[in-house]
C-alpha cells in the first residue's frame, strides 16, 4: 500500500534498506528507542497460502534461519 501510495508504515531500518527508493521513501524517526521482536507462528504440518509462504520465505532471507530456530 506504500508502494502505491495509499499507505504509511513505520518499519525497522533492516527492512527499509531493502526497499526500493523509486517507489518508496524512508525518513528516520528522531529518538528512536523502539525494541522489538519478530515473531511468526503456523501448524508445521497445516496449510499456508503463498503469500503466507512468500513472507516466511522474505523473513528468512532477510533475519536468516537462526531467527527461525533452525540452522542455516
């Protein structure tokens, strides 16, 4: 929705320096002491569409496996 600019969203800097700058763009906040953790769930063995597939897949790349609990 932010790429289409019908959208805002306050994202942690790891993520916005894999955006793309043509489309979409990031201003800093000022005394930032915002902690947090990601953190997903699903059944191991239930069904997951593929957008759903598509962002455990990006999470991954992006924080690695260790964030998963699983090696890499």
């Amino acid at each position: 929705m932010v790429g289409a600019g019908l959208g805002i969203a306050m994202l942690p800097g790891t993520v916005c320096r894999l955006l793309s700058p043509d489309r979409i763009r990031a201003i800093p906040l000022t005394d930032q002491v915002i902690p947090w953790r990601l953190a997903l769930a699903w059944r191991r063995e239930g069904y997951l569409s593929f957008a759903a597939r598509a962002w455990v897949d990006f999470t991954r790349e992006a924080f690695g496996r260790e964030a998963f609990g699983q090696p890499e």
